[in-house]
C-alpha cells in the first residue's frame, strides 16, 4: 500500500474542502480528484518526508488552485465547455508569453498554437496538462510551459503540429530514408503501401487506411485536406471553417487518434489480423523508418491523400 493510500480518508476529505472552494466545480468529484491529487502528494511530500502526516496532507492540497485545478481536470475528461474556457481565458496569456520569448510576431504565433497543440495532446498523444499540479497558477504555469518549450528547441520537435512548414513533411521523409538507407521509403513514392516491406501487409493497411478516413465525417475530411495537401496552417483553417485555431488543433489531434484506432480495429476485424499482429507490424515498421507509430501515420495519411486526390481528382 502506498503512503498515499494509506491516508486516502484524510485526503478524500482534504479533496472535498477543495472542492467547495471552487467557484465552479466543472461537476467533478472526489474521485475525479484524487488520482491526480495521490500522484501529487506522492511526488511532493511523501517523497521529501515519508513519515508525513494529516497536517502536511491537509497544508497541501488547501494550497492548491481550486477552479485552475478543476479546469484542467475536466478538460483531460474532454468536457468541450471546459476547453471553449480554457482557450477563452488563457489564449492571450499563451500568446503574450510567445510573444516574449519570439524574435518576430510570424514566430510568435507559431510558438503559440504549437504549445494549444501540446495541451491538447496532439504531439504523442499525451497533454500537457497532465503535468499541472495546481499548486501555481494555472497562467503562471502556462507561461512557464512555453518558456520551457521554446528554450528546449520545442519548434524544431513538432512534426505533427506543423508539418507544413518550411516543407518539414519533405525533410522528416528525407530524415527517414537516411536512417534506414532505404532512397524509396517515403520522399520518393505516392504509395502508402511501399512503407511497407510485406506485400500483404502493406495492402492491407493500405485498405484500412483510405476506408477510415472515408468513414470520417465530410468538415474532418476537409481539414485533413487542408492541412496535409493543402499547405493551409491551423490558424488559416480555424479562419476558413469559422473556428479558433487551437480548436482547429484540437479537431486534429482527435481525427490523428480515432484514424490509428480505426486502422488497427479494420486490419482485425476485415484482415484477420490478431492484436499480436497489429502491434508487432506496425511499430517494427515505425522502428525501421526511425520514427515512432504518430509521425508515421501523419506519413500515410499525407500519402493516401495525394493517392487519392490523383486517382479520384478530389477527397
């Protein structure tokens, strides 16, 4: 048993006082709460002070920000009134801090859907919100999140976020075939399935690729379009579509997710691939590329919607 749990009555009861403190509870409960309140604890005090007691306990969580908590809580839930909120009262904390830390205004917006991006888990699938402890203030916490990621390079990390820019689509397929010293993995082919080094295998995932994003719905496959065809940037497509551009980015990152999900669940249940099978294809072809599973299916995406576009003339 840990620490954490050990003590799980006086924290439940320390998790409901922060909760009545919160101007809006976003309808969360103690049990929303406390996984991320137990990691924190055990993070912040029972990994100082093992023999911590009540009094530490109850000193920390009362420390911390209750509605900034509560926010960011629902937004990891996927509650869409908590992240029109979040963009609504933090987008221009974001892009002031860009703005600081940026050499020009074009920079600057970059630097700023980049970090709404992150939030909204687009790189690796994971958010950084999962790292907000609320012990600081949740704008406090964001300018220090785009400081942090500016100065480690994070511009030079995002691939997924925009891939468009100074051609980086071109660069990572280039990356790709200098690492596997394979000249016709991605830069100099239209086909999905030549990624691929078994011909089965490669049709199949072919096949299962252009069915889920037939399968998506007409404005998603439209974004899709724009994005990885058309060159358009999240900012412009927010713009075209009559939404913000960190919701543009959000769209993607889920359309990103539901399509891997889609393709693993057609390739079983259309292919009669078992689970085994999909992992094991999948990733040792993300492992030869020298990329991991995300990058490689913003790659096939790109691929199947130029394939498509030729044979059909639209998506």
């Amino acid at each position: 048993m840990s620490l954490a749990e050990k003590h799980k009555t006086t924290i439940d009861e320390a998790i409901a006082r922060l909760l009545s403190r919160a101007e809006n509870s976003r309808s969360l409960g103690i049990a929303d709460l406390s996984p991320r309140v137990f990691k924190s604890l055990e993070k912040y005090v029972f990994k100082i002070d093992e023999s911590a007691g009540n009094a530490e306990i109850k000193a920390f969580v009362d420390e911390i920000r209750a509605d900034d908590f509560c926010l960011v809580l629902a937004c990891e839930r996927g509650d869409e009134k908590a992240w029109e909120d979040l963009v609504k009262n933090f987008d221009g904390t974001v892009k002031s801090a860009a703005r600081k830390i940026s050499s020009n205004a074009e920079d600057a917006e970059d630097l700023a859907g980049s970090i709404w991006a992150e939030l909204y888990g687009l790189k690796e699938g994971k958010s950084k919100l999962a790292y907000f402890s609320g012990r600081g203030s949740l704008a406090g916490w964001l300018r220090a999140v785009t400081n942090q990621l500016a100065i480690d390079g994070f511009r030079k990390m995002k691939r997924l976020v925009q891939i468009e820019e100074d051609r980086e689509f071109e660069n990572l397929a280039q990356d790709s075939s200098e690492k596997t010293g394979n000249e016709k993995v991605v830069s100099h082919t239209e086909n999905p399935e030549e990624i691929f080094s078994e011909r089965q295998t490669a049709k199949d995932v072919s096949k299962a690729l252009k069915k889920a994003i037939d399968e998506l719905e007409a404005e998603d496959k439209l974004i899709l379009k724009l994005y990885y065809f058309d060159d358009l940037k999240l900012k412009d497509i927010g713009a075209t579509l009559g939404f913000h551009e960190a919701t543009a980015s959000r769209k993607l990152a889920r359309m990103q997710t539901e399509i891997r999900k889609s393709v693993e669940k057609i390739l079983k249940a259309e292919h009669g691939w078992n689970e085994d099978e999909v992992k094991r294809h999948l990733s040792e072809t993300a492992s030869k590329l020298g990329i991991n599973l995300e990058k490689m299916f913003a790659i096939l995406i790109v691929l199947t919607l130029v394939q498509e576009i030729l044979e059909r003339g639209v998506l």
